[in-house]
C-alpha cells in the first residue's frame, strides 16, 4: 500500500506551522508507517516552506522511526527551495537520532 500526501492540498502552497506538521506527522504519517505503507510527500505547487514545518514533520519523523524512513518515505516534485529545506531537516533528524543511540 501507498499513502499519497499532496502537501499544497493539504496545507497550502507555504508551510508553515510546525505545529499543524507534528499533529499532522502524529495522527496521519505515523499510523501509515505503523502499517508499513510507504509514504509519498508530493511538494507540487509547494513553494516554501519553514524550517519549523519541515523539522516538525521530517526530523521527528526521522528521528524516531530511522529505518521505517530510509526504506518507506519518498519525496516528489519538490521545488530547489523546498529540497534544500528538507535535505536540512533530514540531517536533524539524523543527528537527533544518533544521540539517542
């Protein structure tokens, strides 16, 4: 199975709040994960976003379910901007794990 997230559609084409990415993350992105369905983000029509949203939703993510992210989490149609936020958060989210080991 696949779970399809149309960021744009969802949020608008500017993320934001970092606290709609982590209710988000909690209630939408984890249960899919939990049930090993691999997690497409589709940035179309995403022109920014902040590093609150995106560490809300990728570094935590990452953070606490490493293995399930390498394997399952797929990002698309993002935009120069948008990549180089989430290549940030990305390295959060390892560093975040790696002091938890």
């Amino acid at each position: 199975m696949k779970a399809i997230f149309v960021m744009s559609e969802r949020f608008s084409s500017f993320l934001s709040n970092g606290d709609e990415a982590n209710v988000f993350r909690f209630t939408e992105v984890e249960p899919a994960l939990s049930r090993r369905e691999e997690i497409v983000f589709d940035f179309s029509g995403v022109t920014n976003m902040t590093t609150s949203f995106a560490n809300g939703l990728v570094a935590t993510l990452l953070a606490h379910h490493p293995e399930e992210f390498t394997r399952l989490v797929r990002f698309q149609n993002c935009d120069p901007v948008v990549k180089t936020i989430l290549l940030g958060a990305i390295a959060l989210g390892r560093k975040e794990h790696s002091s938890f080991v």
